[in-house]
C-alpha cells in the first residue's frame, strides 16, 4: 500500500480559472540516493493533475494521474495501472468491515491470531496512533514566504509543509485548482474507511492539513529519528497550453482495480 502514501509530495487542491495549465519543476533530495537532486514534474489544468516522480534507483518509472475522481498509479516499468475511485473503496471497505464483524465471533485466540495476520497484508488495520498539526512561523523557500505546518504522528514529526498564499500569481491559482480538487477526493476516501479499522490505509500530509493555506513551495518528511529523508522544493511554475492526453492513462496498459487486489491477498 505505499504506493497510496509515496509520490503525494506536492500533489493535491480547483478554481474555475480559466488557464490553459501550469507545469511545476520540482526539486527532490532523497537520503536513499546520498542526497543526490532529481527533478519531478507536476502538471495542473482544472481538476486534472499529473505528477512525474523520480525514482533514484530507476529514474521516472512511476507516474501519477487524477482525473474524473479517480487515481491512477502507473508503473512504466511493468506497464501497468493501478486503479483507485470513490466505487471501489466503497466495495473494498463494506468487504473489510464485513470480515471483521465475522472475527468478532471467532474464540479469542483466533481472533487475535487472525488480526495478527491481517496487520501483515493490511498495514491500514494496526491503530493508527493520534496525530496533530502545528502551525510555525514563516519561512523564505526560493522567492516565496511561506507559512510551517508540522504533523505530528504521537509524538514523532511526519511531514513538514512551507505553503505560500495565492498572492505568489496567477499560475499558482491553476495549480491550487487541482491540489483542492485531490485534496477532497482522498478526504473523501478516508471517510469511507474511517468507521472501520483501515482508516490509515489512504494518507498523505494534506489529508491532516486541513488548514493548510496556500500551495506547499517545500515539503520534508521525517523518520523515526526525526532526521529528513526526503525534501520536495518548488523549482519552477510556468505556464503551458496542455493537451489532454497528458493526464490520460497509457493506452496497452492493464488495468488493476484496487478492490481486486486486495482481495486477491486475502
């Protein structure tokens, strides 16, 4: 499941406006790669949105599309799609909380061992620890004056976000359509988990940043040992008349539904 956690970095938030689309560079150093700098790219238009990130192992392998309420990791490598909308989580949810309604009636030593088992597929079911948000102070990163937002997971900091108001211009306000629009679908999506024991199963910082005012311009994420191993710095914004057939899915790709492989590890 972490491929529903990585590659969210700078992905998330519509206006109407009425831009052709915006392409954003973004910088990335990553503690795996011996603080070695890649390059990943974001592209915006309405509520659509693509990210391009950047493997240090195996370059752009991966890429990221949403559109029509719906998520799409593709993995050039494999050539495959993974397919995630508001449907299958329904289904994949109904499905996990009915098998946990059928554990409550099983002797106490199978219900336990069954649990146990289950943490190793579903990574979603251990409790999910209380998480808090903090608001800092602000910040220059680049040309931008950006506000700190830290979440806290107990008492271990996770994310940090720098995020600069709509005032940085016209481009951003295209970019920020597309975060929002991201934003309430993956919110939406956690609700649909929330009242069963998956609800950690979708996360990314934007999910427990509601407050969140303007677009994070640098994003860091922390270890155990609250040491940074992964920095994402807006690099460049630009505007582009993009075609549509950016945010499509490649075509000759198989298509996996999430709900099916889930249930297929089960």
């Amino acid at each position: 499941m972490k491929q529903l956690v990585v590659g969210f970095a700078l992905i998330g938030l519509f206006s109407t406006a009425a831009w052709a689309g915006v392409v954003i560079e973004i910088e990335v150093t990553d503690s795996s790669s011996s603080g070695q700098q890649n390059v990943e790219t974001f592209y915006a238009q309405g509520e659509m949105a693509r990210m391009d990130p950047h493997s240090a192992d195996n370059g752009p392998d991966m890429m990221a599309i949403f559109r029509d309420q719906t998520m799409w990791f593709v993995d050039h490598n494999k050539k495959v799609c993974q397919k995630i909308d508001k449907e299958g989580m329904s289904q994949l949810s109904d499905q996990l909380n009915a098998i946990m309604k059928q554990m409550e009636d099983l002797p106490p030593e199978q219900r336990a061992m069954m649990e146990e088992m289950m943490k190793g597929k579903m990574p979603g079911m251990a409790e999910a620890p209380p998480r808090r948000v903090e608001t800092g102070g602000v910040e220059k990163v680049g040309e931008y004056f950006c506000t700190l937002y830290t979440l806290y997971s107990a008492e271990a900091k996770v994310w940090e976000v720098c995020a600069a108001g709509e005032n940085m211009g016209d481009e951003i306000v295209e970019a920020m359509g597309a975060f929002r629009a991201l934003s309430r679908f993956t919110g939406e999506l956690q609700e649909l988990l929330q009242q069963g024991p998956f609800a950690g199963m979708i996360q990314t910082p934007y999910n427990d940043l509601d407050e969140l005012d303007g677009f994070p311009v640098r994003v860091r994420t922390f270890n155990k040992e609250g040491d940074v191993v992964r920095e994402s710095k807006l690099q460049s914004i630009t505007r582009d008349d993009l075609e549509e057939s950016i945010f499509a899915v490649p075509s000759g790709y198989k298509i996996q539904n999430l709900t099916d492989e889930m249930n297929k590890g089960r």
